[in-house]
C-alpha cells in the first residue's frame, strides 16, 4: 500500500463511524477488510487513536464516536455526558505537578493522547502546547501562574 494508505483508510474509518454503529475494533477491521483494506487489530487502534476516537455509551451497549468538530471546548466525560475541565481531571487525571511553565499529569494507561487532545481543543488561555506519551502529558504554558491555573482548573491539587 502506498503512504497515503493510512490518510485514505483513516477516511474510510471516519465514514464508517458516522454511518453506523461500530461496537468493537475487530467489527471495523471486517467491515474494512469487506471494503479491501488490509487492516489488523492494531492498525484499527492506531486509526481510532489518530482520529480521536473513542467509545460511547449508546442504549445497552458502547459504540466508537468521533469528536463534535464544532466543539473547541469540551470533551465527552465517561457516560457521554458533556464535560469541563475539571471533570476531565475528576475523571481521567491520576496525579498532576506543575514546575515552572510546566504541567505533568499522569493519567491512566492510554488516556494520555484524549487528555492532551481535549485540553488542545478546549483551547485555554496560557497553554501553548501538549505532548502526550501512553500515560503521561507534558503540557508547556506561557508562564508559572498559568501551569498554577490550569492545575487548579484540572481539578487536581498537589500531590493530587
């Protein structure tokens, strides 16, 4: 496959999330391996990952769901309800420090890069920038007062 494969199979999954309800990553890799994508389990994940994906209560079960591209500020607690950041602290923040113009927040394994990418959107004054690993994000701020505002706005206290 070319290395436009992954922008073109990633669009493929996007369709596919916004027309009907995927409940498991091994259902989307049949429904792309239906369409003639080579796909695996992990390479599924990885999509899902890059797209911001994430699972969502719907009726009695779950289903994938792609983020509201019209909402710069909020994410989707756990439960699908709308959240802020102090919930998404409440909810997805195990510890967080901040040094400097600096934020560390630790978080559970594989809830980084929705953390990083909920405060990127949410665009809060004084963040420029974030950097996720598996359970760790770095958050870079503009000053010492903001990494203090944005801890406190996480909902989590030192040594939280």
């Amino acid at each position: 496959m070319s290395a436009q494969a992954p922008a073109v199979r990633q669009s493929v999954v996007r369709r596919l999330l916004a027309s009907a309800d995927v409940r498991s990553q091994a259902e989307l890799v049949d429904r792309l391996r239906g369409l003639g994508f080579k796909a695996s389990q992990g390479t599924v994940s990885r999509d899902l990952a890059a797209l911001g994906a994430r699972k969502s209560r719907r009726g009695a079960g779950s289903v994938y769901v792609l983020p509201d591209p019209t909402s710069a500020s909020s994410f989707t607690a756990p439960g699908g309800e709308p959240g802020d950041l102090a919930s998404l602290g409440a909810s997805l923040v195990l510890e967080a420090a901040h040094g400097s113009h600096v934020v560390v927040l630790h978080c559970p394994v594989g809830a980084a890069g929705f953390v990083a990418a909920s405060i990127d959107r949410a665009r809060v004054p004084g963040v420029l920038g974030t950097l996720a690993g598996d359970d760790t994000v770095l958050i870079v701020t503009s000053d010492a007062d903001a990494a203090a505002r944005l801890q406190g706005s996480l909902g989590a206290g030192p040594g939280h």
